[in-house]
C-alpha cells in the first residue's frame, strides 16, 4: 500500500540521515523483463554517479555484466574503480570489460 511505501522510504530516509544504509526496499513486482527493464534504468543512473566520482568501489552480488549492470560496469572500468564479488562467470564478464 501507499502508506506502507511511505513508512519504508521514511525510515530510509532516517537510517541515511543517521549515517547507516538505506533499507532496501522492493520498487516493482512484475514480470521479469520488465523488471530488468527498471534495474537497467537504475543502472544507468548509478553509472552517472561513478562517472562523477562520487563511488570509490563496486561489490557485486549476482551481477548481470552483460546486460542489467553493463552501464555502471563499464563506467567503473572507465575510473579504474576497484570491483569485488561472488560468482564467477559474472565476475569473469566484468574483467573481460576492464574491471
């Protein structure tokens, strides 16, 4: 519900002004590609925040390098931002991009 959103941001607001991390928040349920669609969306942006440098690093947890994360991907590589994470073809995909 509208109410409940706005409890989660609010408290997300709170933990980020208290210094803590946002509480991760579900934005979408649907199907999948259109998911996908919205994580690119949020990807893009993220590579907007790298390029500017305000990121000093990347950890990766199921990253889809190829084509959901690809944007902040390749905006990492281009700052030569350290990147770390778990699963290996993913990771593999991401040195093959210059991380």
């Amino acid at each position: 519900s509208s109410r409940d959103a706005a409890a989660a941001a609010a408290a997300a607001a709170a933990a980020s002004a208290a210094g803590g991390c946002p509480i991760p928040q579900i934005r979408m349920r649907g199907e999948l590609h259109a998911v996908n669609r919205l994580a690119r969306k949020a990807d893009e942006r993220l590579a907007g925040v790298i390029a500017r440098g305000d990121i000093d690093a990347l950890v990766l947890v199921s990253a889809d390098a190829g084509s959901t994360n690809r944007a902040s991907l390749l905006a990492a590589a281009a700052a030569g931002l350290p990147v770390v994470g778990t699963g290996g073809s993913s990771l593999g995909e991401a040195a093959r991009m210059g991380v």
